[in-house]
C-alpha cells in the first residue's frame, strides 16, 4: 500500500469520520496527495467519500473593475445628485450607466439634458453593485447570496459581468469496515506515476502498475477554442474567397485626405468632427503628397462643393473611421497604372475585400462600439450596375446565414447609394448592417462609362450579435475573461 493510502487510513483509523482539512492536517499530507490517496481507497471500497455540489462565481474583466470602483448606473445617479447633465459631455462609462438608468426608471433625457427621476431619488444603493463586490471578494459566497439576492445576480450574469459555475465539494471521508481491516504496513512496489527514472531504469519490467481507474470523476482541462469574433472574421475573409476576392490593407492611422477628402466628404462635413471622429495628437498632422490624384481632388471639392479647400484641414491625422480609405489607396494606384500604362490590360472584373479595426466616437450600446471590426469590398470593372452590387451582397450574406434588402441611402464617395439591412430571427426586425454603392467619377477619377467600382462596407461584430443569441451585447466580446471565452459553444 502506498505511503499516502497508508497515512489516510491511520488518520481515519482514530476517528472514523473526518472532513478534508481534517483529515490533510492529522496525515501531515498536501491536498492533492490526501484527494489521490482517497480515490485510490475509494476504488477499493476503503473508504466512503460524500460529495455535495456547490457554486461560486467567476467574474469577468469588466466585473471585476466594476467590483473595485462601481456600477456605470451608479456612478450616474452620484453625478445627477448633484445637478443635471448634457448627454454629450457624457464619458464612455457614463454612458452605458445611461442606458441601465433609462431602462430602470432612474433617470430621462430631454432635448439632451439628463435628468435624475423622482424613482432616482429614492431608489437608494443599486444592490447589484454590492452584490458584485461582495463576490469579487468571496467567490463562494453564490450559493448564500442565491437565496437572498437572487434577482441581482440573475441580472449581473444577463449583463456578463458574472458565471456560475458548479463545483463538487467533499462533505465528509468515513472509514469502512474494509478500510479497518486493510494492512498499512510496507508499499506494494507497485508504479503509480510514471517518472523519467522508472523508464530509464526499467523498473517497470519487474514491477507492476498500479490500477487505474478511468470512471473516477476529474475536473475538466477547457479545451483551447478560437475567439468567437475571430471565428467570424475568418469566416467572413473565406466566403470572401469562395467568391474570388483578394484580400488588401491599409494602416489604420491615416491623414483625414485617405479618410475624408479622397471620399468626396466636404471639409465642414460634421463627421469630421471630434463628436464623430478621433483626431491625434501626437503627430497633429501627416503629410500627403502634392500629385495628380491631390490636385483633382481639390478640383472635386472646390468645384463641386463651392468652398475653400485647405492641404492643413486633409493632412489632420485621425484614427481610421472605415476601411473604405484601404479601398481608396488601391483605387488611386490602379487608375494611375491604367492611366499610364496604356499597354496594361487588367483581368477585369477586379474583387478586393479588407478586413480591420476602425474608430469612431460612438455612443455605446448593445449593437454600438468605437473600437470595432468592419469589412470593405470593391468590384471594378465595365459596365457594372447596382444590380451587380445587390447580387454579390446577397451572396455574401447569404452564405453567412441571412436574408437582405436594401435602402436607398445617401453616402457622399457613391451615387447612388443604399444602406443594407439583414433580418435578425432574434429581433423579429431588419436591422441595418452597412453602407453601399457605386463610388462617384469624382473619387476614382474614371468616367463610369471606362471603368466602374461598386463598393460597400459592412460591420462584423453585428454579424456575431444577430447570429448568437447567447450573445446580449457587441461589448461582451471585448471583456477578455478567459472564463466567458471558455463558456462559448464551438
């Protein structure tokens, strides 16, 4: 008999029954020594082991920070205690603590004021937030916590801040009568575990091994599974393939020329502002090359918006608002190539799709972010209309598991130009997905009767959020808990 089976039974030997703390301080033993100990006797009938199943929390990133500071709602409700609020001085947080107060009563907008409710005032501690805190600190303390605030939790775990999960806890060890009667004296010789020294000195050819048994329950080692947004991504970039794009990419800090002015957007268009759009500081601006392409944009502007065009408004660096500016770039090059190579024969039509992270000023919801994913996608070729477009949208789409129609929409690089929208089962309603269109003579600098470009620009994380309804929010997938992640169905 193994020395660890020995130590347990003499424990057990002078009490008959015992907890696991117990029992791992009277056998001088470690825990996972005493548990190992325990199954092997328990094979043997040995002992009796009982079990009861218990749970605890696990709380994701976002959970824990708010654990540590508190509730976005309720950071709110301490800010309007003080006096109202204007909507878009709002910071992120406060934002999404908007969106909880409207919802519970606690607080209204009107004409961009936020005010706190008759409800807000009263209501008192938001219990959640002390709920959260108190299972940051004890993890085990759900089950207890189950009982008496079992609506708080339900809602912390809707919002992803916390995961139950089951444990199985041993209640007792009891001595057997097989157990009193076994020999504790020397080892048995027999292998346990497989070592580097049992192999180099063939031990294991005299001595015999210890039997195993396969139906003992183990904790569960989680598998490793992609991230479910890159799952999308990469299966976005594949459909893509099957239909016979190639893939390109740009950088993602631009000059507002790649990101504005290339795209017919007028330099007083109020995208361009700090509400919409992320403007750097550090480099302020970035410059842009005095060519052909700089000098007919300007044309396009001046003579088509009738204002001022200024180099220093289109060399302000900002974060990439869409990846349309990586469709652009190729745009400008393939026109140059066509321009001045008058023997260059492209193999038309030519389909080309980006992939990447785009920023914008956004107010954050369930379906809103300002740092997301969005794909872009360009036909060129001859004599291509809209229903070109529509049909390769409805392919994509389609093969992504969706039904689509279109909206005619304004866009100012397309014309003409309508917004797509897929039908959400879980919503019951057409949602609105992206933009798209045939992009205008004064960005590619063709006349469409030479050469056409249909273009549109759709959002991946909304594709993730329609498709699985386990999912409540597009934030839930950047909370980056391991233990959310592992949760994920494959």
């Amino acid at each position: 008999m193994h020395r660890y089976e020995t130590a347990v039974l003499s424990a057990l030997k002078g009490k008959h029954k015992m907890q696991l703390e117990e029992l791992m301080a009277s056998s001088g033993l470690g825990r996972d020594e005493v548990l190992w100990a325990l199954e092997n006797l328990a094979s043997r009938s040995c002992v009796r082991v009982e079990k009861a199943q218990t749970h605890d929390a696990e709380l994701s990133q976002e959970g824990k920070e708010y654990a540590e500071s508190a509730l976005p709602e309720e950071l709110l409700l301490k800010r309007l205690g003080s006096g109202d609020l204007m909507a878009a001085g709002l910071s992120a947080e406060e934002r999404i603590g908007l969106q909880w107060c409207l919802r519970l009563g606690l607080a209204s907008v009107n004409h961009g004021v936020v005010k706190i409710t008759a409800k807000g005032k009263s209501h008192g501690a938001i219990r959640e937030s002390a709920v959260l805190r108190e299972l940051n600190d004890n993890p085990e303390s759900y089950d207890r916590l189950l009982k008496t605030d079992g609506d708080a939790l339900k809602k912390l775990e809707s919002r992803g801040l916390i995961k139950s999960r089951e444990k199985s806890r041993i209640k007792s060890i009891t001595i057997t009568p097989a157990g009193l009667d076994a020999e504790t004296g020397a080892e048995d010789g027999a292998i346990g575990v497989v070592t580097r020294d049992v192999i180099a000195g063939r031990s294991w050819e005299s001595r015999p091994f210890k039997r195993y048994d396969v139906s003992v329950d183990v904790e569960g080692e989680p598998m490793a599974v992609r991230h479910p947004l890159r799952r999308v991504i990469n299966e976005v970039k594949d459909i893509y393939a099957r239909m016979g794009f190639t893939e390109i990419s740009g950088p993602v800090v631009e000059p507002s020329f790649w990101v504005f002015d290339s795209l017919f957007v007028p330099q007083d268009h109020p995208a361009r502002e700090a509400q919409d759009t992320f403007h750097v500081s550090n480099p302020e601006f970035l410059p842009v090359e005095e060519d052909e392409y700089l000098r007919a944009v300007r044309k396009a502007h001046t003579g088509s918006w009738k204002s001022e065009w200024r180099k220093d408004e289109a060399e302000r660096t900002v974060l990439s608002t869409h990846m349309t500016n990586v469709s652009v770039r190729y745009i400008r090059d393939f026109v140059k190539k066509v321009i001045d190579d008058k023997a260059y024969e492209p193999r038309l039509p030519l389909k080309l799709f980006s992939v990447g992270r785009i920023f914008r000023n956004e107010n954050i919801d369930f379906k809103h972010l300002a740092d997301f994913y969005q794909t872009d996608g360009i036909i060129i070729g001859k004599r291509l209309t809209l229903a070109n477009l529509f049909d390769t949208l409805i392919e994509l789409y389609g093969q992504l598991g969706f039904k689509v129609r279109f909206k005619p929409a304004y866009f100012p690089f397309v014309e003409p130009g309508a917004e797509i929208f897929i039908y959400s089962e879980r919503h019951k309603n057409w949602l609105e997905v992206g933009g798209s269109g045939i992009i205008r003579a004064e960005v590619t600098s063709l006349p469409r009767n030479r050469l056409t470009v249909l273009a549109w620009g759709l959002g991946i994380e909304r594709i993730l959020l329609l498709r699985d309804s386990s999912i409540s929010g597009i934030n839930e997938l950047y909370n980056n808990g391991v233990g959310w992640l592992r949760s994920r169905r494959m």
